[in-house]
C-alpha cells in the first residue's frame, strides 16, 4: 500500500540545524606550538658572551660592600674625637698630670720596692742582716776570692756568712747545696755577696723563683763602688769590717830571714863589746 503524501528527503531534514551559543567572554585562540629556535654560532651568542664576561670581573669586598652602606653620619670621625681629648685635657690639666705622674713613677716605683728580689745597698743589707731574724748572708765567691779576703764576719748578729760558689751552667747543683745549708727556704731571707755585683741580681731572682722567702743582692758587692768594704771606715761597725789576707810566706824563706837577723845582732853585739874595752884600756 503506498503512502498518502510523500515529502522528498532534501525538503524535509531530519535533524535541524545546531546553532552556537554565544559566551559573553571573548574566546581565547589555541597556544601556537612551539617553534624550535635555531641555535646561534658562538660568535652571536650575546648573552652568553656578557655572562662570560661578568665571571672575569672581580667580587666585591665585604669591606667595600658594608662602606657602601654605611652612611656619612654612622663612620666615625676620628677628628671630633681628637678635638674631644683636647677639649677634655685643656679643661682638666691637673687631673692629667696627676694621672701621668702616677702611671710613669708611682706605679713603678711601687713595683719596684713590693719586688721580692732587687738590689739593695750595702748598708740596707747590714740593717736587714741586723734587724730580721729570717735573714741570711750568703756569699757565692770562688774559692781564690775568698783566700785573697774573708767574708764579713757576723759573730756580733749572732750570725755567719754562707759561703757556696756559684758557676754558670751549675745552677741546679748550687740550689741543691744552698737548700742543704738552709733547712726552711720559704721562711729564709737572703742577702747575696759578690766580689762585684755582676752575678749576684741573677743569683737572687734564681733563688726567690725556687722557694727562698726573698733575696736581694748587694749592689757594690764586697769590693766595688759603695759595696761593702767602701762604706765599711764611715758606715759600718768594726766587727765586720773586711780586709785583704796577707800572704804567707815559705817556712824555709823566713827561716833564713831570722837566721841573718840574729847573726846581725850576733855581730852587733860583739862590736859593742870589742869597743868597749878598746875605750877601757885607752882610758888607763
């Protein structure tokens, strides 16, 4: 049975036509794809070549950096400050000379005197030899010094000089023999005796660094300028006064001696006699 009406298929579309929605937004075009670049040579490489060059200029300080910065009001101004000091000294000139002479004298000579081992005097050792019962004489001659003259003899204090030579090189032996003579070194004053006063400072320091209470050299020693014997006549009793030994002569030398001098009075006397009766008879 055939149909009715019959429409063609191009009049007649099955499906109708799709219209686009219109956005309100502008749509953005797709990303292009990328596009390898060529590589430059080497000679056209710009930006590497500046990189380069930048690798060849030298790094900054870190001095330089912080001068930079600083400021001009945070440097110090080294001229403010010396016109601040001499500001300070023209306002107060008695208090800087006090200060200066207290830093260049006192303080030395306080030093200087509180020092457990310095020179004294000859007369200082005497009245410290005197009046401390602590303290000693100590005399580091050699033995050929000491036969050409005695050490000064202390009977009156109640005391007597020890006699230890001291030789360079030798210091650990002579420590060793002067705490044998000593037996309480920390409560052991010492006045050291030279023939001089070359050795005897450094003999003093070695002794109070090794345990002795204190030690003070002679300054003169026993022979040189205001030492011992030159001060002796003027300052010093007679009981401790030093002179040279006279030398003894060969027994056989002074046996000869007293064998001529009475053959002298021998012949003397007989001249005498002899004479006399030469007078006696004349006067008969």
């Amino acid at each position: 049975m055939k149909p009715i009406l019959q429409i063609p298929t191009p009049h007649l579309p099955l499906r109708l036509p799709h219209t686009p929605k219109t956005s309100p937004f502008p749509t953005l075009p797709p990303p292009k794809t990328h596009v390898p670049i060529k590589k430059l040579p080497p000679f056209l490489n710009f930006p590497a070549i500046l990189a380069s060059q930048s690798l060849l200029l030298p790094f900054p300080s870190p001095a330089a950096a912080e001068s930079e910065l600083l400021s001009p009001s945070d440097k110090i101004n080294i001229e403010s400050i010396l016109v601040s000091i001499d500001d300070f000294f023209n306002r107060y000139p008695f208090f800087v000379a006090g200060c200066t002479f207290i830093w260049l004298v006192v303080i030395p000579l306080t030093e200087e005197y509180l020092k457990k081992y310095k020179f004294v005097s000859a007369i200082d050792a005497f009245r410290k030899l005197r009046d401390d019962p602590s303290a000693q004489l100590l005399d580091i001659r050699k033995k050929q010094s000491l036969d050409f003259m005695r050490s000064p003899n202390l009977r009156i204090l109640g005391k007597s000089a020890v006699q230890v030579e001291f030789t360079e090189g030798g210091e650990e032996g002579f420590l060793r023999e002067v705490k044998k003579r000593f037996g309480n070194p920390e409560s052991t004053v010492l006045c050291v005796l030279d023939n001089f006063d070359g050795k005897s400072l450094e003999v003093a320091e070695l002794l109070f660094k090794n345990g002795f209470k204190e030690a003070y050299a002679i300054k003169g020693g026993l022979r040189g300028n205001d030492g011992w014997q030159a001060i002796q006549e003027t300052l010093l009793p007679p009981a401790v006064h030093v002179y040279p030994r006279k030398k003894k002569r060969n027994s056989s030398v002074q046996l000869e001696e007293i064998r001529l001098n009475t053959d002298d009075q021998n012949t003397g006397n007989g001249q005498a006699a002899s004479s006399a009766v030469k007078q006696e008879q004349n006067q008969n």
